[in-house]
C-alpha cells in the first residue's frame, strides 16, 4: 500500500474501463452532487489526472458494518473503482500488513502527504478508560488527533463516528463521542447512516479530489446535496400517508398495499438522508420498499429516541400512571384549597362584616343640603 | 436533545402533569365550596328538571337576542366542533391517544379533517379579529380572554402548518405543534379555558336560582 504517481486515465485504461463507462459515472457523480452537467467532463478531467490522494482509514468502536457496506458489493462497480483509485495507505480490516508494519506503513503515508490526504473514520472514540479500544497499544482518542494533525479533510463514515451512534447510546458505557467531539481544527464532513449509502461516500470523495474542495454541508456537517431532504419528503409511500392510510402491522392488508408506515413507527419525517433516491444494492431496495419503517439511523441520538415501533406523534414520556399521580396530587390539593375555602366562608357568615382592603366606605349626601341645593 | 425530543418527551410529560393536576384541583376546589341556602320558598316544585332545562336551553340563543347574538353562536359552535373533531378524529391523534391510553378508534380520513381544521381556524382568527377590532369587545375583552384564544388557536395553526410541511422543517414543526399543545394543557386549569368544567354546573345552578324565584329562564 504506497503511494503510486499513476493518473486515474491509465488505471482505468489498464483495468479495460471503457472511455464510455468512466464518462457514464462522472455525469452521474455530478447529477448526485446536484452539479450543472457542464461539469461532467471537468470531473473526469479532474480524475484523470489527479494522483491517487492517500486516504488513511482508522477503524475505532465499530461493527465494520460501513466497511462493509461501502466494500462489499457483489458485482464490481465504477463506485467501487473509484475506491479503487484512492491510495488507501491505512485501513485495519483490508491492508495486507499487520502488527508494527501496519503502523509504519501508516506514519510513512502521513509523512509523505503531511497537509494533504484524507482520514476516513469508521466508529465512535471512547473517552472512559483508554482500554477499552486501542490499536498497536495507542488509544483511540491519542490516534485520532496524532493522525488528523495532519489530515487535509476528516470523512466521518457512518453515525458512530459522524456523532457516537450506538456505541454513545444511554448508558454510554465507553463514554463514547464523535469525531467533531474530537478535532475542531479540521474540515469535517459527516456522512451518517448506519451504514451510509455507498454513492454517497464515493461522491464526497470524488467532489474532493476533482475540486479540492468540500461539497456544501448542513448545520450537522452533512452534504447538503445527499442530506437537504428528509426520507418522507421522498418516500414513494408519501401519497399514502397523504391520505391517511396507514399500515396497522407488518403483515395486514395496509402493509402489502405498501401504506405507509408512519403509524409503525416510520421516522422517515425527521430522517434526512438521500436512501429513498439512491437506495442500496445498486438501487434495488431500501428499509421502507422492504416493509419496513426508517429507523433514522442518520440522525443523532436516534437509538435513544423511543421505541422504533412508536409513531412520531406519541409522547416518549407520558403515560397514564404519571397522570394518576398528578391526578392525585390535584385531589389532594384541591381538598386543601376547599377546605381552606369553607373556613373563610364560614367565617365571613359568623363574623361581623369588614369592608374588602382596598375599599373605602363612600360618604352619603345629607338629605337636607341636597333638598337646598 | 433535540427540540422534538423535548416536546415529545419532558414538555408533554410535564404539561400533561400539571393539565391533570390543575385540573382536578380547581374541580374539587370549587365544587367544595359552601353553597348559599335559600331565605324564601321556592315558587317551583321541579327545580332539577328546570336546571337540566336551562343547562341545553343555553346552547341555542335566545329569541329576544336572536339577531344581536346568532353570529356569536354559530362561529362558537363551529369551531368548538371542529376542535373536537381534529382533536378526535385525526388519525395521527388518534395514535396519540392509543400511544398514552393502549387503545384508539376509528379516525376521519385525512382530507375530511383537514377541511374541518381549515375552517375551525378561519373561525378562530375571525373571532380573535372582531374581539380586537370591535370596540364593544375590546372593552369588555382581558388578558385572559385574549391569550385563552391564541392559545387554543396556536395548535390548530401548528398542526395545520406541519401537515402541510408547510415553509421550516417537518420535525421542527412537530416540535412546535406539540410545544402549543404543552402550553395550552398547562393553560387550561387557570383560565377561561376551564369553563369546560364549570360551563353546564353554573348554568344549572342559574336555571335552579331563577325557577326557584318563579323566573322561567
């Protein structure tokens, strides 16, 4: 895993890429980065003769669910090239070296392109005890900022890393953070979902190497153009939920009409990412088109936001015992204030009467000086 | 915590509370009061019949203030019906009340709802209009007169805002209809909202006080 000077143009042309197929996913790219089509050729343009930009992969608390996601694909893809043409230079899970020569293969990578390559994080940082992930005896969080000091851009690849996902779900064992818990020194752009789409991770790359620069990101650090819409908004079962038809169960009459499955608990209305559009397995399906609700796997917190099985309009903490004790604490207090209520009015019977304060007894006219007058 | 995880969750547990609580202290509070005994006869010898009486004559105006008062009661009775029934009938509300009772009902499809909640609010905001504009109502009109009817109009405008997903984001709208839907449960008991209570007892005893002096009310 060095760092080859062989532009992209060449390895595509050795790997039997057709001219046609490259300039097929440079339009593509550019119409997922909502990029005028004048662009297209400028991107491959780009590519082209772009050198392979390092790319260091660091693999903290992570189920290598996003690896995989992004990796695995069954049949090899122009998406899968692209990766293919990045130096990685580190990566646990894929690089042929181990134990010490890993690690050197690392410091060697980040020598070479100080200023310049990419790190790619997959999962979360523990902050508790430092023992609880570390790699070649090093904690996460002293990796992290040793190997980002010198990082052009962080990729957050995943919810773990983009804001703690699972591992930073209550009772956050690990006292798990994210990256931009981190390092605020750096560009960082997020790419959540658990995993993320795959296009979405290539075209973020592929926007950085053809530019230099990062795609416009949200107020999450998400690319806009991947992450300005909610799944809802998108949602090929929206005009169901427009008119109120909703699936009861996963396996009624509304389900395999394909209603819509707000009232399962579909998050899908506070979920924003592109995974109606681009869906997974080269467009085939996502969670909604296979029966089932969004989980809002992109979002943060989303493992600590109630059931995945309750609709968005019930209330996460009400329920009727809380609303019998306060419904008993009003008996009780309400008795207090009656009582209290009968005493005064019991006294004032009994009393003589005393005028209101604040009430000042108006003088009557004499009779007679009013006759003369 | 995000804003909608706060109005699902601690804003609506907290409103919720203290709705039930307001609501059940000034029930009891009021009903515990000591009434005044009468000092004469009665000159009627079916008073609960005739308070019953006067509860349901009052739903509909009298005929000597039919024209000075008829506007008053239709635009009440709309938009307290329509209220209700949104309130009701609404499928994402009826979920609401399946997710805090363990049971729902059958709900109003969407566009029938959405009409009614339309018109519930043109009513409301024609209503808040002329307590503005008119100078009669103003004059007579409080504090409480005025936040008692924007803040029953509050989730009706709300709701109907993130409905339609209408200008900022769906899960902040929610947050914000469901924060209106907080702050009227926290209104409710101490207002004039309460009347929901009070309304059918004190006409009653008004029906009872006026029979009971031969005044057929």
């Amino acid at each position: 895993m060095t760092t080859r000077h062989v532009p992209l143009g060449e390895r595509m042309q050795a790997r039997g890429i057709s001219r046609r197929s490259f300039m097929k996913f440079c339009a593509t790219t550019a119409s997922l980065l909502a990029l005028p089509p004048a662009l297209a050729p400028k991107i491959a343009q780009a590519l082209e003769a772009q050198h392979r930009p390092s790319v260091i992969w660091l693999s903290f608390q992570e189920c290598t669910g996003c690896a995989e996601s992004f990796l695995r694909s069954n049949t090899p893809s122009v998406e899968s090239l692209i990766f293919d043409t990045i130096s990685l230079d580190y990566q646990h899970t894929l690089m042929a070296a181990s134990g010490h020569a890993a690690e050197e293969a690392r410091e060697e990578a980040m020598k070479a392109n100080w200023g310049k390559y990419i790190v790619v994080v997959d999962g979360s940082i523990p902050t508790g005890d430092m023992g609880y992930s570390t790699t070649a005896g090093e904690s996460n969080i002293d990796t992290l900022k040793h190997v980002a000091e010198g990082a052009a851009a962080i990729v957050c690849l995943g919810t773990c890393s983009a804001y703690g996902g699972i591992p930073l779900a209550d009772p956050n064992p690990t006292g798990a953070v994210s990256v931009q818990d981190v390092i605020t020194d750096k560009p960082i752009i997020n790419v959540p979902g658990c995993p993320p789409i795959p296009a979405v991770m290539t075209s973020v790359l592929v926007q950085f190497i053809a530019f230099g620069a990062l795609p416009e990101l949200d107020h999450l650090n998400r690319p806009k153009v991947f992450y300005g819409q909610n799944i809802h908004d998108r949602c090929y079962r929206r005009p169901f939920y427009e008119r109120g038809q909703f699936a009861e169960s996963f396996d009624d009459e509304g389900a395999r009409e394909g209603w819509c499955l707000y009232k399962l608990g579909c998050k899908g209305p506070t979920t924003y990412n592109a995974c109606a559009v681009l869906k997974w397995n080269e467009g085939t399906s996502f969670p909604i088109e296979a029966g089932h609700g969004c989980l809002g796997c992109s979002e943060p917190n989303f493992w600590d936001k109630g059931s995945f099985y309750a609709p968005l309009a019930t209330a996460t903490h009400l329920d009727t015992t809380e609303l019998a004790v306060g419904a008993l604490a009003g008996a009780a207090v309400g008795l207090g204030a009656g009582y209290a209520g009968r005493a005064v009015q019991k006294r004032n019977k009994q009393g003589p009467f005393e005028a209101q304060p604040g009430v000042q007894p108006t003088a009557q006219p004499d009779p007679a000086e009013k006759e003369k007058s | 915590m995000s804003l909608l995880d706060f109005a699902r969750g601690p804003a609506l547990q907290w409103a919720g509370i203290i709705f039930v609580l307001g609501m059940v202290w000034r029930t009891l509070g009021i009903f515990m009061l000591m009434r005044s005994s009468p000092l004469s006869a009665n000159r009627d010898n079916h008073l609960f019949e005739h308070g019953v009486r006067t509860v349901w004559s009052r739903f509909v105006p009298a005929p000597v203030f039919e024209k000075k008062v008829s506007f008053q009661y239709v635009a009440g009775w709309i938009w307290h019906l329509g209220f209700l029934v949104v309130l009701l009938f609404y499928k994402v509300h009826v979920m609401f009340f399946e997710g805090l009772l363990g049971f729902g009902w059958p709900a109003l499809p969407n566009s029938i709802v959405l009409a009614i909640a339309g018109v519930t609010l043109g009513v409301l905001l024609w209503l808040l209009g002329r307590r503005i504009f008119n100078p009669v109502l103003r004059y007579i009109s409080t504090f409480n007169d005025y936040s008692s009817v924007i803040i029953t109009t509050l989730p009706i405008l709300t709701g109907l805002l993130t409905f339609t997903h209408f200008g900022i984001a769906y899960e902040t709208l929610l947050a914000i209809h469901m924060l209106s839907i907080a702050l009227l449960l926290v209104w409710f008991p101490f207002s004039k909202l309460f009347h929901v209570i009070t309304l059918l007892p004190s006409r009653y005893v008004l029906g009872v006080k006026f029979w009971r002096r031969g005044v057929q009310a």
